[in-house]
C-alpha cells in the first residue's frame, strides 16, 4: 500500500516537526522507493536556546533529513518567523502551489488539523488549501493534539524507528525537549503498534484519502 506513493511531501511548520511525526514512515517511504520532499517553514531563529548560534536549526535539520534518508536537494527550508507563520498565510499558500505544479505529490504529511500550536495550524490549513485533491494524512504530535483520531497506522520496523531516533538526535540544540528524548519516541511507536498488533507504528490522521 505504501509502495504506491512515488512523491512524498512532508510539511514541517519548524524544522524536526516532520521527523517528529513521521520521521519512521519517511524513512520507509524511502526504503520502498519513493522521493520524499521535505518542507521547512522556520528555522525558529527567535527562539534558539543561548549558547547556540542563530542559524543552528538550519544546520540540524540538514544532518536529521539525511539521516532519515531524504535527498539535500529535496529539502527546501523557509525562513519565516516563528509563532507568526499565520501573519504570512498567503505567502504560504502561493509558495505550496508553486511546488505542487512542480513536484506533484501523490501524498502530503503535515500536521494534524487538530493541533493547536499557532504555526502548525497555519501549515495544516494552508497545506489543505493548496493540495486538497491530493491524499493527505495529518501526522501526530501529542503535546499539541488536543485530539487525534487513529484513522490510519503504518507499520515500521524497528530499522525505521532507529533511523528516527538518529535523526532527531541531530537536534542537539533541542534535546532539552521531553519529546526528543528516544525513550518517549520508542513508547510513543509501540504504542501505536499495540493498536494495531505490531511491535512499531506512526498513527495518521486521514485529511484526505484520493483512492
Ligand atoms: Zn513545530
């Protein structure tokens, strides 16, 4: 079923939301062949920890998307201020059909329509907008879901949890965050398996199913 999609677009409101929600499933899309496109809307240079220069996240997101197995080409990273991605809305939206026309994807990951952080609201509206006659599926981030339907599951391996972990692990200026840590990562995918009966699984919600 997975094999089916050949151009994958991941649409990260700040870098490592993408790798946070579906980090497991891109790296399998990759596995099966697919080229997976990975959009960063902020590097959230307002909100670097001290110590660390500005442009850090730039930086780590380029090691955390190879790592994961996405080409360097096919990461496009925007450099739009965080918390205030809603005040360029339509930039966003005109910057999505852009590339619609010129990647075409037969799947779009981003993030859910129920999270409730101001920017990955934006990303989620915005994305619908500009790939509604594309499947979609709204990948999860529990500590801004006040809910989340389980409308879809992939399975993974733990190859592909590993390579989720490894990837996150070049956010170092972000480690301080509960949910970098691989212990959260590792429950969070065995949960998810548990519901479906297989060691490990990213949960979707379905936006858009084009059959
Ligand atoms: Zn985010």
């Amino acid at each position: 079923m997975l094999s089916k999609f050949k151009n994958v677009l991941v649409l990260a409101p700040h870098t490592d939301d993408g790798e946070l929600g579906a980090g497991g499933t891109i790296n399998k899309l990759i596995e099966l062949g697919a080229n997976v496109y990975y959009f960063a809307f902020s590097t959230v240079e307002q909100s670097v920890p001290d110590g660390y220069p500005k442009d850090i996240l730039k930086k780590e997101v380029r090691k955390a998307t190879k790592k994961l197995g996405i080409k360097e080409e096919n990461l496009i990273i925007y450099c739009y201020e965080v918390r205030k991605l809603n005040y360029v809305r339509q930039e966003i939206l005109e910057d999505l059909i852009e590339y619609r026309k010129k990647i075409k994807p037969d799947l779009v990951l981003m993030p859910s329509l129920h999270d409730i952080h101001q920017d990955h609201s934006t990303i989620a509206k915005e994305g619908l907008r500009a790939f509604k006659q594309t499947t979609i599926l709204g990948y999860e981030l529990i500590w801004n879901n006040l809910s989340f339907d389980t409308t879809s599951f992939v399975k993974l391996k733990k190859r592909h949890i590993e390579a989720k972990c490894n990837a996150l692990k070049e956010y170092q200026s972000q480690g301080m965050r509960d949910y970098m840590s691989e212990d959260f990562i590792k429950s969070l995918a065995k949960t998810r398996g548990v519901q479906i009966g297989c060691k490990y699984a990213e949960a979707f919600e379905v936006v858009r199913w084009v059959i």
